[in-house]
C-alpha cells in the first residue's frame, strides 16, 4: 500500500491550491480528481461565465458606438461566442496541465502523485481510488476533502439540461433563444440575466419572490442594477413565487402566484435555475467508519479542520463562502495549518467580492444591509462617479463609491462597495486595511494616480474627515455623508 503525507481529494481551485502550497513544505502529495482538472472553477463555473459576461459586455458596448455613428449593428453568433468561452476554458486548463507536468519533471516532482478516479475514505486514514475496473488503495497521514459543489436542483421542476436547464447545461444550447426565465434572483441569476440580456438577442424574465433582486444588498446598488436590466429589456417578476414549471411542446411554460393572489401564466424557449449549489460529499466516506459531521450547508469545520483532527474540508463542500479566492485561500491554510504555524486564523471580513452585472459591483467588508443586522453603529460617505475625472474622460458616470466606517474617533474601515468601471481596481487597499483593523488616516494620505477611479476611494475619506474638495452640502445629488445610529440615519453637514 503506497503511503503519503498528505491526500488531496479535488483538484479544483482549492485542491489544487492545496497540493500546490504542500509541496512548499516538501511534502509527499497525491492529489486526486475524479472529472477534470480545475473543477467547476475551470470548466463551467466562474472562468466560463465570467468570459460570457466580457463577451456580453463587449458585444452591448459595440452595439451601443455603432449605432451612435449610425452604422448597421452586424448578428451575433452563437457558435462564435460559445467556442471562444471554451477556448478560454481550454487555455486554463492547458496550463494547471502543463504547470503540473513541468513539476513532475523537476526536483520536486518527486513529492507529488496525481491520480485520475473516484476516491472514497474507508476509513480515517485509508482511501480507495476507483478508475474504471482499476481499484487501489492508499493510505495518508493527513487527508484534505476538497470535493466542490454542484447545482442545486429542485425536484418540483422538470430539469433535463436542454431545455430547462442550470449553469452545467446553459453552455451546451445551440443558438441564443428568443426568450428565456431564470429562476433565482440571487447573484448568480442576475449575472446571467446580464449576460443574455447584454448580448440583444434573448427576452429575460427573472422571478424574483421579494420586492427587489439581490436581497442581501444595499438599495443604492439595487436600483442601479435594476434599472440596467428593465432598460435592457429584463423583465423582474417581483414579488412573485413559482407555482409550477412545465415542458410543453419543446419550450417552457410556467406560472406565478403574486403576493395580491393574482396569477400570471408566461411561455420562453429556455428555462435557467439558479438557486445556488449543493456540496459534492455524497458517498465520500464509509459511514461506518469516518463520522464527520455535516450540516445542511456543508461539512463544518473549525478553521478548516473537520471534528477528525487530521481531516481537513476546503472551498464549496464547506459551510463556508463558496468563491473560488475563498477556496483557493482556504486550501493554502489548510496545508500550512497541518504542516507549518499560520500567525493567525483565518478571516473573512477582508475577502474582495466582485458581482459581474451591469455595471459591475465589487465589494470588501460589510455593506450596510449587515452593518444594520449587526448593530453597528457607522458613518458612511458616498463619491458619484460623476464626481471622478477618469469615469467622466470614460464617458461612463454610472456608478459609485461607498466606505463605510465605524461612527468613533477612530473611524475603523468597516466595508466599502463600488459600483461602475474598474469597480474591481479599487478594492485592494481597502482590503488590506480592514485585515490589519485599521482606520482611515493611511488612506487619507495616499496619492492616487490621476485621473483613476480609486480618486473617489480618497474624496469618500476625505469628506468622512471633514476637509473634501467637493462638499456634500452643494453637491446633495452627487455626494453624501450620513451617520447612522441605531438605525437612524443623520446627514453630516459641513
């Protein structure tokens, strides 16, 4: 029986990060996957959507300057975009190959075994890998469960991957449809929701059962991307739930029961549900032998370690946020946890989020939606793009930036969200910041580049120090500062 340090089961974003940071320490690694390398990070999760959503976004930009000069927009085709997005898939997964290979070929090839299969734990320290009719078992001293997730079905509707469909079948249609529902209003559902809708060629309806789409999310950001996709021709079914979903004659047919009572019956060619995913940990273990504890979310664990001490769980099979950095940082500290001393646990308040919609959303911290639910009394000041050079010479003002601070002397960064171009740029520093619990004076001293979008970062610390070039009190519709305590808001005049 071949023996290793440590076992990587997965080898999406967090496995991978896993092996990768074990062979740091000189570690025997094997790292296994049963599918394909990258997992659904690579294949048909965040690269892939992400590269429909630029394609998406490009196409609505050429659409919008050429009809500016009165030029006939050209057709969009299917089978180009869709061969581009695998192209882009390959191009990732070509290289974890050939990095993989490279290694394998150096001295520290030594240290790492990738094997193809199933792998299941048949005891605490064993695992059997089935590949076909093959079967071996291994046994290691430290084993990381890095399995991912899947998409979430709901056994009321009729998913066959074709026509109603999730996000592993989307990718496989053959031309754009005329009309299409998603189901979930969550970020994954107005993403796509942008991206169909962005590219011109498909009418978007979107059930949503509250009042407003991304429900964890401020208002400000909401009416913007809100009214982005009614524009776009997104129509929002608020307030609205789902009755029933039926395949009648190749195309979708559905209904709505709206909070008054009334129902609503609608036909679309496609059908997308977006209700989030389901950890991978279905027959992972011998039950009789390995009791890790689970929730409904995920496998808990305590700073990455399950309730079996030499037992690790990373990315989308946790309870966890499921991102791919979120994953990949897990899948490090795991491995430096095991065989090293990390200075400190591992947080999350510092984790940069981006929302891929129109226009893009990035966020780090707490926004004030959880501020409120936290009782966090705070002081927030608000940039409209309109106000910063490099969104006016973009001749793009739609967007901008917010930071949030604690309402104290101190003035601790609690969070900030940016909405607009390059909204993903300006988030590191701020990041940073909130791991180290600072406040906003080392902002307030930075020199931007200009003209820049982070500009704004620094006008928003500025006005919360009271000495902004701009002042709020002119401005009243492009700028802001408002405290709020105990849920009431006041204005900072000056």
């Amino acid at each position: 029986m071949k023996k290793y340090d440590l076992a990587v089961i997965g080898a999406g974003p967090s496995g991978y990060a896993a092996a990768m940071r074990a062979l740091d320490f000189r570690k025997k690694v094997l790292l296994i996957e049963r599918n394909r390398l990258g997992g659904a990070g690579v294949t048909n999760g965040a690269l892939s959507s992400k590269t429909w959503w630029e394609l998406s976004r490009e196409a609505a930009s050429f659409r919008k300057n050429l009809r500016r000069y009165n030029i006939q927009v050209p057709e969009i085709s299917w089978k180009e975009i869709q061969a581009e997005v695998r192209k882009a898939v390959a191009e990732r997964k070509h290289l974890l190959e050939e990095h993989m290979e490279l290694i394998r070929q150096s001295d520290t090839g030594k240290y790492l075994t990738f094997k193809e299969g199933k792998a299941r734990l048949i005891d605490d320290h064993e695992i059997e890998i089935t590949n076909g009719s093959n079967r071996e078992v291994v046994r290691a001293d430290y084993i990381i469960l890095a399995t991912g997730s899947r998409p979430r079905y709901l056994p009321e509707l009729p998913i066959d991957e074709k026509i109603v469909m999730t996000s592993d079948g989307i990718e496989n249609m053959d031309d754009f449809p005329e009309s299409m529902v998603i189901v979930g209003a969550g970020v994954i559902g107005c993403e796509y929701a942008t991206i169909f809708s962005g590219f011109g060629k498909t009418k978007v309806n979107l059930i949503d059962k509250g009042s407003r789409i991304l429900p964890f999310e401020d208002e400000d950001v909401v009416r913007v991307i809100e009214r982005n996709m009614e524009n776009n021709g997104v129509l929002i079914h608020r307030n609205s739930h789902l009755v029933r979903m039926e395949i009648k004659h190749g195309r979708v047919e559905y209904e709505l029961e709206y909070t008054d009572g009334s129902r609503e019956i609608f036909n679309v060619e496609k059908a997308l549900v977006s209700v989030g995913r389901t950890p991978n940990y279905e027959d992972l273990w011998d039950e009789t032998k390995v009791d890790i504890h689970i929730s409904k979310r995920g496998i808990e664990d305590n700073d990455t370690q399950t309730n079996i001490p030499h037992i690790f769980a990373v990315g989308d099979i946790t309870a966890d946020i499921s991102l791919v950095n979120v994953g990949e940082l897990e899948g490090r500290y795991a491995v430096e946890k095991i065989f090293g001393n990390p200075r400190r646990r591992l947080i999350y308040e510092n984790i940069s989020t981006i929302m891929f919609l129109n226009p893009e959303v990035a966020g780090v911290g707490l926004n004030e939606v959880q501020a409120r639910e936290k009782g966090i009394d705070y002081k927030v000041a608000t940039v409209d793009y309109s106000c910063i050079p490099r969104a006016i010479a973009k001749r793009n003002t739609q967007g901008f930036i917010k930071l949030l601070v604690t309402h104290d002397d101190e003035m601790k960064i609690l969070g900030m969200k940016v909405v607009g171009n390059h909204a993903s740029s300006a988030i590191q520093a701020v990041a940073l910041l909130i791991s180290m619990n600072k406040g906003i004076e080392e902002l307030a001293e930075c020199v931007h580049p200009h003209p820049s979008i982070t500009e704004g970062i620094q006008e928003c610390v500025r006005m919360l120090l009271g000495k902004s070039l701009f002042k709020p009190s002119a401005l009243t519709n492009r700028l802001s500062c408002r405290t709020c305590s105990s849920g009431v808001y006041h204005d900072v005049i000056f």
